[in-house]
C-alpha cells in the first residue's frame, strides 16, 4: 500500500503545482507609464555562448569521466566562474 501512496502524494503535488496557479486570478500589474524591454547586447549573448561552450568543449577534450575531474574543473569550470564574477564586477561599477 506504500506504493500507491506515494503514487497519490505525487499525483497530487504534480497537479497542485501545474493547476492550482492557472485557477487562481492573476495579481494586478502595475504600469508605470514605460515600458521598459531590457535586450541582450552582443557582448552578452557571446559570454552566454562561450560560457556554455568552454564547459562542453572541456569535457569532451579532457573525459573527466574518466579520472581528470580535477583538470576538468580548473579549464573548463574555474574560467566561466571567473570570467562571470569579473563582469559581475565590472558592471556594478557602472552603476
């Protein structure tokens, strides 16, 4: 009987997650005269790219699967992580 309870506590959850939000009544948006649509630059869209590439590029060069975890990390992982917290950075001195 385990089983299909746990089966029901999911069901349930699944449906209170996915149904629940659609049946409520949406909160009142508040204008403030413009809209504002924040776009990606190019620079942007780049670091976005690269920081999906370097990882995967890594990965298939180094296997670390197959015991190089360590190497993985430091080339693959540690410059998108920093190169992330230097722009973090950076851009909080602009404003």
């Amino acid at each position: 009987m385990t089983g299909i309870s746990e089966i029901l506590v999911l069901i349930l959850l699944t449906c209170a997650v996915l149904i629940v939000p659609r049946m409520m009544a949406p909160a009142p948006k508040k204008s403030s005269g413009k809209k504002l649509k924040k776009r990606l630059s190019a620079t942007m869209r780049a670091g976005i790219v690269l920081s999906a590439l370097v990882p995967v590029v890594s990965a298939l060069t180094l296997k670390p699967w197959a015991g190089n975890i360590t190497l993985f990390i430091i080339t693959g992982i540690l410059p998108v992580a920093l190169g992330w917290a230097c722009f973090w950075i950076i851009s909080a001195r602009k404003n």
